[in-house]
C-alpha cells in the first residue's frame, strides 16, 4: 500500500495541486500523487445555472469543486431589459461560450468566474445597446456580438478564459413597439406588392405597344410591296397593251395606207362608244352630228378595201 495519496485527472479535466497552501503544481492527466500534510487539491467556487429541459434558465445555485472542466462551456444569461439610444426598452437573451485556458489564473485571479463573466456580458450588453436605436439593434446582431465579444474576451483574458463567441438569442421589444412594426412591415410589403404591380402593368403596356407598333409597320411595309408590285403589274400590262395596239395599227397601216389611218381609228372609237350610249338609262339618244362624216369615212373605207381585194 502506497504512503501517498493517488488520484486519477480525466481527459479534459484538471486540477490544482497546493503545498503548504501554496500554488505546487497543476495536475496532469492521469495518476497524480499527493505527499500527505504537505499537499492538497485548491477548491475553486462557482455559480452553476439550473436549466429546464427546454434550456432555459430556472435556477441557480453555488458550487464548490477541485476539478476544472477545459472543454468549451455555455452560459446562458437570463433575458434582461435594455434601453436603446432613442429610449425603447427591450427584452434580450444571450448566451456565451467560453473555454479555460490558464487554471492558475482562474483558482487565484477571480473568484467565482461564472459569475463574474455573466455579470460582465450583461454590462457589456447594456453599453453597446445603448449606442444603438431600435432599429440598428435589431438589424445588426452581428455587430452586437463580435463587439461583446471583444470587450468581454479582454478582460477575461486577465483570469484565463477565452471567451469564443457570443450569441444574441433573441431580441423583444415591448407590444406596442412590435404592433408598430408589424404595421409597418405590412404596410412596406403592400407597397412593394404595388410597386412590382405598376412595373408589371407598365412592362405588359410596353411590350403591347412595340408588339402593335411592329405589326403596325410590318402591315404598311406589306401593303406598300403590294401596291409596288400591283402598279409594276399595271405598268407591265400598259406596256403590253400599248405594244399590242402598235402593232395592231401598223397591219391597219399597211393595209388602209396613210392618208385613211386616222379616219379608220377615229371610226373605230366612235363603233366602241355607240353601244354605251345606247345602253344608257336616258329614254332618248342624241347621235353627234359629226357621226355622219364618220359613217361617210367607214363606208369610204370600205370601198378601198373593195378594190384592194380585186386588185
């Protein structure tokens, strides 16, 4: 049997070792021995938070043990009020997580670290709230909980623990407050609603606009090539026609001669006119009197005619 005292340090755990009530040593993990009378274990006390299943704080309560716990650890603060800088209290519940990192500092630097690291988030928490108003606070948890952080993580330094991060849980402001905002909020997202709404409608106009305006320019480009190729298909049949009567009056040419060429064509317009004169709606029809010379000139004509055949 061994004269001195044996002790076992788990993983992530350890101990303070005093001789002669007087920093030894810290403990190592595993077996550890104590030399009897001389040495001993350095009680440290804290304030251990009573939580609910739901994770909400219910209690606290005073502990007093010789381990330390060099995992990373949760607090959890009760909710508090807050005043902003425009003078709206609010409700906010935070939490931090924190590791030990120098147990000497935490046996002989504070007393009651627990306490006192929640004692300092709270009042950390108040000033920078207080440099905010409503609305920067509830838009800028980021920068409510690096700049805790900092200002907490350099104090603690002093007693050993680093402070890893904190988290704003939730920010609540009074009813009053909230059924502004949630107005508010309505009021913005109806405006927007309207907004797109108006976007849209002037989108949808425009798009009909520029939809009636090209088919507007593509009927008149359309008719417009209609018209050029019905007046080249009027000119080409003018041509045509025109072509047709030249040669048509260089037969009756050859065939009447010079001198009676312009008595037959007279002739044959006043042949094309008669029948549309006589199916006129008037009762009665006035033939011209210079007709009879005409009909003279037809039946002269048919007399040259009469003797170029016998010729």
């Amino acid at each position: 049997m061994s004269l001195f005292p044996m002790f076992v340090v788990n993983q992530s755990e350890t101990v303070i070792i005093e001789r002669l009530g007087k920093f030894s040593r810290v403990g190592d993990t595993g077996i550890n021995f104590l030399v009897p009378v001389l040495d001993g274990l350095k009680t440290i006390e804290y304030t251990e938070q009573v939580l609910n299943a739901a994770g909400e704080v219910v209690g606290r309560r005073k502990r007093r043990t010789s381990r330390m716990d060099l995992r990373e650890s949760l607090l959890n603060f009760p909710a508090q009020d807050v005043i902003t800088k425009d003078n709206v209290t609010i409700r906010i519940d935070a939490i931090l997580y924190y590791r030990i990192m120098d147990p000497v500092k935490v046996a002989y630097a504070i007393n009651d670290f627990t306490e006192a690291i929640e004692k300092l988030t709270q009042t950390t928490l108040r000033n920078v709230v207080g440099e905010l108003e409503l609305d920067e606070t509830l838009s800028s948890r980021d920068f409510i909980n690096s700049r805790i952080r900092e200002v907490v993580d350099n104090v603690t330094d002093n007693w050993g623990i680093d402070v890893t991060r904190v988290e704003l849980q939730d920010i609540e402001p009074p009813p009053r407050i909230a059924q502004t905002m949630e107005l508010q909020m309505t009021a913005e997202r109806q405006k927007r609603a309207e907004i797109l709404e108006a976007e849209g409608t002037k989108s949808a106009a425009k798009l009909r606009a520029e939809g009636e305006r090209d088919a507007a320019i593509a009927s008149a480009e359309g008719e417009a090539q209609s018209l050029i190729r019905r007046a080249e298909g009027a000119a080409r049949a003018r041509e045509l026609e025109a072509e047709a009567e030249a040669i048509a009056i260089n037969k009756i040419k050859a065939a009447v001669g010079d001198e009676n060429l312009v008595q037959y064509l007279i002739a044959l317009r006043y042949l094309d006119t008669l029948p549309k004169v006589a199916n006129s709606s008037g009762s009665k029809v006035f033939i011209p009197y210079e007709a009879t010379g005409v009909l003279g000139s037809l039946g002269s004509l048919q007399e040259l005619l009469k003797d170029d055949n016998r010729k």
